[in-house]
C-alpha cells in the first residue's frame, strides 16, 4: 500500500509527476495547442491499474492539491508504480503546481503531492481553465499560409528547429512553398515542417474593448513600444525557441528598460546552471558519447519520446572505438517505466523526491563506504552497488540527465550531487555528464546571456546593471509576486507552463506576444505581433545541447509581412528609443 493512501477509501493522496510525450510534441506543432488532438494528447491522467480498481476510477477523475482541481480523462498504465500518477506536461498539470521555487526559480513540477477520486464530472476543458486563470478573450484567428506548388528542390544538411539536439542531417524536399518531405527527421520533427504554413498568426492583433483587432505592423510595434516605456519594471521572457541573434537584441532590450530578461531555462534546467556556477561541470560533446562511450546513463529523462532521434543518434551509432548497441551498456533510472527504460539494460526506479539519497549512496559505493540501510530511495542496496560497479569499470560513461532531476526534491542540489559523483568517478575512469536540453536553443539562450550580462538566465537591470538573484529575479518568481508591470513573450508559452498563480498575474498586466503560431498565451495579450520561423522562414544561430553552435538554414520565404524575430526586435528596440530620447 502507498505511503499516501487517504484513510478513506474513496479517495487518496499520490504523488504527481509531469513530463513531456511524442504525441504532446506532435500535437501542437501540427495542430497548436488550441486543438482537440492537443486535448487529447495533454488532458490525460495515467495511473496504475490496481489504484484506479481500489478508488473505483473507470475512466475519469478528479486530481486535486492545494492549489487547484481538474477532472480528466483516465488512462490506465502498468508503467507506474502505485501510488503515482502522470499528466503530460500542459495547463492541465500546470493549474495544481505552487508558485514557491525555493529560491531556485525552479517550480515544483515533479513529486506533487496530489488527491485523487473518482467522479462522473465532465473532463475540464481548456475554455474552462483560460477563463478561471483570467484570460483576457478566448477567440483565435488561425490562418493556413497559402501554399502553392513550383519549383521542386531539395535543401540537405538542414538543422531541426525542435529539440535540443538539433539534428543537422535533414534533408527537406520543397515543391514551390510547400514543405512534402523531411527526410531524417523524428516524428516531431515531420509534423512541424510538414505543417509549418497551418495555424499562423499572420496579421498583427490589437485588443481593443477586450477583442483582438487586426492592424498593420507599424501600430502593432507602436503599441508595444508605449506599454513597454510606461512600465516601470518590464520582464522580456521566451528566447529558447529563437535564433541566437534575436536573444542579443532582447537583452539590449531589457537594459534600455531598466527590466528583466529571462529565458524558458528557468523552469527546466536553470538548476543546472545554478549547480555549475558553483561547482564546475563534466561535460562533453556528442561525438565523445557516440566514439568512446561503452556506458550510457539516461537519468531522469525520457530521450524515447522527448528526443526522438536521440537513441538512435547516440546509443544505436557505430562508433570508432565503441561499435554500436552491442558494445554499450544502456541504464535507465527513474520513477516510472518509460519507453527509454524498456531498452535498459538495468533499469532503476527510484521514489519520488529522493534522487540526492540515491546520488549521496552512489557516492558512497564508488568509495568503498559501507552502505548500511538495506533499501536507498527505494533501490535495493545491491542494486546501487551493481550500479556502482558498472560506473566505475566503464571505459568512458556518459550521463544525460533531465527534468526528473532538476525539478523534484532538493533541485539544483541534486545537479550538484550528480556533478561531485561524475568528478569523483574521473578518479577511476572516464566520465561525463550532459543535461537534456528541450527547446532547440534554450542552450543559445544561456550562452548570449552569458556573454553579455555574465547570468545563465534571470537577468535584472533594474539598477542600470546586470544582476542575478534567483528567487526574487527569476521569471516564475516575479509573476507569481506580481512584480512586473509588463511582459513581452518572444517564441514562447508561459501560460501553457507557468504554475497556476503566476497565470492569473499574467491576466492583470499588459502582454505582448512575438510568435509564429497561436499560442495559450495570445488569450491574455494586448499585443500580438507575428513571427517567421527559426529554421524554416529565418536563418539564425543556435546552441545544440552539447554546447556546439550551429547555424540554421532558411528553407522557404516567411509570409508576406511577416518578420523574423531578429526584424521585429530591432524595430521595437527603434521606437523605444525614440520615445525615451535615446539615439540609436
């Protein structure tokens, strides 16, 4: 029995986790996040067989935590562990999740601490949650990007603009402007290429008496640039789906403003950086993984669905000194069976919160200390010392380590424990350790704020310099306290992933939304200006997950009108000054 069972029998307390799936992915880029296959793919709940039998759940239920309820649909799954359940990252999951980040910026994402009971209420729907988060109107105006056919060519060596391992082998087959084939791209991959002309904005919008209005570029910038210089303390946030390039404008942005500038980092692997400004890092690139690697740790991570190509491009690759599958040793740890654990060759499943127990023992075995507690985050102490063995006797191990590590339990502690392990295990051999990178240059986005403001993420210029202060600076934070009296979105979604509080101070401040598609986040803004995108319509620099900088190639013509994120950005930069007297 669980250690969160409810003394009632109808309903009991678990333990919610999030993540991303392949159809979540597949969903809004072909469909936005607007539509019923996103509804489908996203407003889901999945728990283990024998709990939904014991709360008498047939094929919905009510999930409920301190800070909000949702009734979803059920799907029943032998791969997680009674007492847990999954919701696919998405508003959904979004609406239970506090706003309290530690001091790490980081919500609580994973390890929530949930009630759950059958019910016979109709699912919640998006509609339903936009109005009570407070959105400022519900109506969307998507439009298709004519295509027409012509020229036939093909554009090889093409970079993906989806995931963090932004697979530069694409080979993109055109016929006029229609994109008919993406050769060598993961299913993601396909249907955001394949459909990039469907759902765009491609007019600017004004909200005017709570309605979006069409109107010409030159007033939707106008309008933008006034909200922005009336705001006292302004916050820039998105840039992880953008080219390098835009994210230098946006931080001389912030800083003409006296704002913030924050990149989606914060809610993914800004505990990372948090743990290397401390204690360095072990890091290495792909080619390291695919040549030498005889031993690949997935931690916390489902590569399997959220990097599709991942496993095929690292594990699967024949390698000069490692050839292929047959030479590695694969291990998975994680709280649930995921499809990345059925291709282990030693799976471990940790409970919830405790991967610094688990992290702290490892350290330990690798030592030669004794372990005295039979059972160490619910792994058998065999186990850790079979792990141990196996880390310590590989020629050269490699980590990729994810959100399951980041945003659950002690957070950037973890990544500092997972570091101190990897240093120490250079003592015996050869290793590494690489972050799951999502958006496909949330890397980029870390590396310009670097450069230029010398902070990962979270940069305030409130004080006419660059300062860091995680917890009060950090993007989750200064929405959830309200702090900012504007918010300009480039190439992002808060509303989609921001925890529940922080949405509902969205709703009360002025919004302007720079993007491609319909997102959540157009019901709450005042402004929507659109986009090309990255990859396809706009050439730009991007940051792989391994640190390597790649440059994206432009395939076909952004819509008539219809600017580069770079574009947009400087024009915006233009009229600021103007308005507060600056030269350029």
């Amino acid at each position: 029995m669980s250690a969160f069972q409810h003394p009632l029998g109808t309903n009991r307390f678990f333990v919610l986790n999030t993540g991303r799936t392949t159809m979540q992915a597949i969903s809004m880029e072909s469909e936005t996040k607007w539509s019923t296959r996103y509804f489908n793919s996203v407003a889901i709940l999945e728990m283990n067989p024998e709990d939904a039998k014991e709360l008498g759940v047939k094929d919905r239920a009510k999930v409920t935590s301190d800070y909000g309820s949702v009734v979803l649909p059920v799907k029943i799954s032998k791969r997680l562990p009674r007492g847990e359940i999954f919701i696919p990252m998405g508003p959904w999951a979004n609406f239970l999740i506090g706003p309290d980040t530690d001091g790490t910026g980081m919500p609580t994402l994973k390890g929530i601490k949930v009630r759950v009971e059958a019910t016979t209420e109709q699912p919640t729907t998006l509609e339903q949650l936009l109005k009570q988060l407070g959105a400022k109107g519900l109506e969307v105006y998507m439009e298709d990007l004519e295509v027409k056919p012509g020229e036939k060519k093909v554009v090889e060596n093409v970079v993906c603009s989806f995931c963090g391992d932004l697979c530069d082998h694409l080979k993109i087959e055109l016929d006029g402007n229609r994109i008919i084939r993406n050769v060598g791209g993961c299913a993601i991959s396909v249907s955001k290429f394949l459909n990039y002309h469907r759902h765009r904005v491609l007019k600017p919008y004004i909200r005017k008496n709570g309605r979006l209005i069409p109107v010409d570029l030159e007033e939707a910038l106008d309008k933008a640039a006034d909200i922005l210089v009336k705001a006292k303390y302004p916050l820039i946030f998105g840039l992880s789906s953008t080219c390098v390039e835009a994210n230098e404008y946006a931080i001389e942005l912030a800083e003409i403003l006296n704002g913030v500038v924050d990149n989606t980092s914060v809610f993914c692997h800004g505990p990372t950086a948090l743990a290397v400004q401390e204690v360095g890092a072990v890091r290495y690139t792909f080619a390291v993984a695919i040549h030498l690697a005889d031993l690949v740790i997935f931690w916390g991570c489902n590569p399997a669905e959220a990097h599709p190509n991942h496993i095929a491009r690292i594990v699967m690759r024949k390698g000069k000194y490692v050839k292929g599958r047959k030479e590695r040793k694969v291990v998975v740890i994680d709280v649930r069976k995921t499809p990345t654990a059925e291709l282990a060759d030693l799976y471990i499943q940790l409970e919830p919160g405790r991967d610094l127990e688990f992290i702290t023992a490892l350290r330990m075995a690798i030592r030669d200390l004794e372990i005295e507690a039979p059972k160490v985050a619910g792994v058998p102490r065999e186990k850790v010392l079979e792990l141990a063995e196996m880390m310590k006797s590989a020629r050269y191990g490699v980590i990729f380590f994810g959100l399951g590590v980041t945003m659950t339990g002690a957070k950037y502690r973890n990544i500092v424990g997972v570091i101190r392990l990897v240093q120490e295990l250079n003592e015996w051999t050869k290793f590494g350790l690489l972050p799951m990178r999502g958006h496909f240059n949330v890397a980029g986005a870390n590396e310009v704020s670097l450069w230029i403001t010398c902070y990962p993420f979270a940069t305030d210029y409130a004080r006419k310099f660059s300062r860091m202060a995680i917890g009060v600076t950090s993007a989750t934070d200064l929405l959830a306290s309200g702090d900012v009296d504007a918010l300009l979105v480039i190439a992002s979604d808060p509303v989609a992933h921001f925890p529940r509080k922080a949405v509902e101070n969205i709703s009360k401040i002025p919004v302007i939304v720079v993007d491609a598609k319909w997102s959540l986040t157009t019901a709450f803004a005042d402004v929507i200006i659109p986009a090309g995108f990255v990859g396809i319509e706009c050439s730009g620099s991007a940051y792989r997950m391994d640190g390597v900088p790649l440059r994206m190639k432009k395939v076909v013509d952004p819509p008539s009108g219809v600017l580069c994120d770079v574009d947009i950005l400087k024009k915006l930069i233009d009229k600021v000054k103007a308005r507060m007297g600056l030269g350029r």
